[in-house]
C-alpha cells in the first residue's frame, strides 16, 4: 500500500511540475491581455452598479420602513427616523449613518 501512495505522488508531482512548464508566457499586445483588460472593466462596472442598487434598495427600505423628515444630511441626503428615535441617512455605499 505504501509503495502505491508512493507511486501515486510521485506520478501527481511530476505531472503539476510538467504542467506549470508548459504554461507559456507571452507579450501584453495579445488577446490574451484584451480579454483580461476587459474582465477588469466589466469588473469595475459591475461593483459600481452594485453599489448603486444596494445604495436605491436601502433608501427605499428606509422610505417604506422608517419615517421621513424634512431635515437634509450633508450632502442632501434624505433623514430617517426609526423606531428607536435614531436619525441617520443613506450613503452611497448603502450603510446608515446615525446622526448624534
């Protein structure tokens, strides 16, 4: 049974090894680096669009859930009361920031 498990990771090493040699590397003017520049750009649009849906989601739980008020934040934003008494608005990155 040892020599079997011997066989085997020596069998499994040797394979990674031949593997991790025959990855070529190649200039950045190919499509290779096209398609990776546009992963990270989709990337960044999508974490900006999330963003923006977490932050409307939480405004409008808020609209339905607490109080409005007149009052403005710093920026404009809208203020809410909740059941505690608590006042806070949104931000951008759609978290509750209480107002002392």
């Amino acid at each position: 049974m040892k020599h079997i498990i011997k066989t085997f990771l020596i069998f499994s090493l040797s394979t990674i090894t031949t593997i991790s040699f025959a990855q070529e590397n190649k200039d950045s003017t190919g499509v290779r680096h096209t398609v990776k520049q546009a992963g990270k750009t989709t990337g960044k649009v999508v974490k900006k669009t999330g963003k923006k849906v977490g932050e409307v989601g939480a405004k409008s739980a808020a609209k339905v859930k607490d109080k409005s008020l007149k009052e403005k934040g710093p920026n404009g934003e809208t203020v809410y009361i909740d059941k505690y008494e608590r006042k806070y608005y949104v931000n951008k990155d759609a978290k509750r920031v209480y107002i002392k």
